[in-house]
C-alpha cells in the first residue's frame, strides 16, 4: 500500500507546480485523448519526450513515477498474456507449444503498455503538482459553462477534488488496519484461496466501515460550518493566468494537432 502514491500532492515551486490547474487539466485530456490516436511509436515517442521533459521541469522523482506504475503490473501482465494468446492479426513469428502468436498480437500489446505508462506518468504528474484546493477551483472553472444546462457543476468539482484527497488517507487506513489484523494472527499472504479470501473480508469490512465514518465526520463537519453548495461562493484564492501559460497550451496543443496529423498518415 505504501507504493500507492497517486492522489499525493507533492509540495514543490517548479514552474509545473506554478502552471495554472485550468491549463493542467485541460492539457491532462488533451494527451489522454492523443494517446489514443493510431499515430504509431512516432506519436508516442513525441509524447513520450514532451512528458519526460515536464517531469524534469516538475522535479518529480523518478522514482515516484516508478512507484505510481507498480500497482499497475498485474494488469500490464494481463492484458500481455490476454492479447498474445487470443488476439489473431497479421502472420505467425513464433508458436508456444501448440498456441500461435501472430505479429499483430505483439505490436498491440506493445501498444497497449506503451499507452498505459503514458496514462499513469500524466495523472501522476496532474496530481503530484497541483493541490486538491487547486484542482477543485480548476475543475469548477472549466465546467461553468455547463451550469446553464443545469450541471451541479460545484458539487461534481467538489466530489472529485474529495475522492482524490482521501486516496492517500483510505490507504493508510489500510495499511494500519492490515498490521492490526496481522497482530492477530491473520496472515495476507500464506495460506489456502479460502483462508486468503477470509483475510481480505477481514480487511475490507473494517476499511469501508472506516471509510464511511470518515464520511459522515466529514458530512458533519461541512453541515456545523453551514455548507451550502448552491450559495454564492466568493474565494479568497484565486485563479490568474500568466504568459507562461499561454505557452504552455500553446506547446499542448501544438502536439496535440500534431499527434492528430500524423494518424492519417502513417
């Protein structure tokens, strides 16, 4: 649980951690949706030097990205096995023992991590830079053109920007929770699957009724404050956008239609 480190703000005075959070999520879906275009390793290794430079700018530990991709492993492994033994394109390059495994099959997959690296190191650079106050105001500011179709767009902002600052918390409560019922003798990793199913129910029940204490503690605290979210709210911090901005989109955008581009013609 401790190589969970998505949702941690890290404090910082890079020019990242300066950037606007409107433009820092703006830029975060542009790349997540140019990930996706069929622009082959051209297109992902222009993306892929355009995130390697913002996490020099950001003063990210490399390690930090490399913890935040742990988590993913099993998954990365998964879809591996999954497309190499069922997905049929292009011609045979190698056979397993009886099962084929076609050229296709190794260049989607290839794909696919390469899009899933790009996916985790851009979140984790969103959320390591840019503070939950932050992300919130940002979020709410991108949104208000919604609020004229009736879109509760501060009480969507303000559940993200929740969800997200109780991600580091729900995992030290699970770490401290996994210690606690291992004190008692409840071992998580040896074992029969059914013995191994018993420790996480164990370990689930406690954590979600913790989860919702928290919850309603939170609920409680924001009620005797006399929260109310349809109210005119005024804020004492505000958002500016500066030149270094405008270059910022500028370069996102640049890349963006260029990523785009290169779809047709490759």
């Amino acid at each position: 649980m401790n190589d969970i480190v998505f949702g941690q703000y890290l404090p910082g005075h890079s020019i990242i951690h300066r950037l606007d959070p409107r433009l820092k999520i703006a830029s975060l879906l542009l790349l997540l949706i140019a990930v996706f275009f069929d622009a082959g390793f051209i297109g992902y290794g222009l993306i892929g030097l355009f995130v390697l430079l913002a996490l020099l700018l950001s003063r990210i530990p490399f390690k930090r990205v490399l913890k935040s991709m742990k988590p993913m492993i099993f998954m990365v492994l998964f879809l591996t096995i999954f497309n190499l033994f069922f997905v049929r394109i292009g011609h045979v390059v190698y056979r397993l023992g009886p099962v084929p495994i076609y050229s296709g099959a190794i260049r989607q997959t290839e794909y696919i991590v390469v899009r899933l690296v790009l996916i985790i190191c851009l979140t984790t650079m969103l959320t390591s830079t840019t503070k939950p106050l932050d992300m919130t105001l940002g979020l709410e500011r991108l949104m208000k053109p919604l609020r004229k179709v009736g879109f509760p767009v501060h009480e969507v902002a303000m559940m993200i920007s929740i969800a997200l600052r109780f991600i580091p918390t729900l995992m030290e409560e699970t770490q401290r929770i996994m210690k606690a019922q291992a004190s008692r003798g409840v071992d998580f990793n040896e074992g029969t699957f059914k013995e191994k199913i018993a420790a996480i129910v164990s370990l689930i029940i406690p954590l979600f009724i913790s989860a919702f204490q928290r919850a309603e503690d939170l609920a409680n605290a924001m009620e005797s404050r006399n929260y109310n979210p349809s109210a005119k709210r005024t804020r004492f911090h505000q958002l500016h956008w500066r030149y270094y901005d405008t270059i910022a989109i500028t370069l996102v955008l640049c890349l963006f239609f260029g990523i785009w581009g290169l779809s047709f013609i490759l």
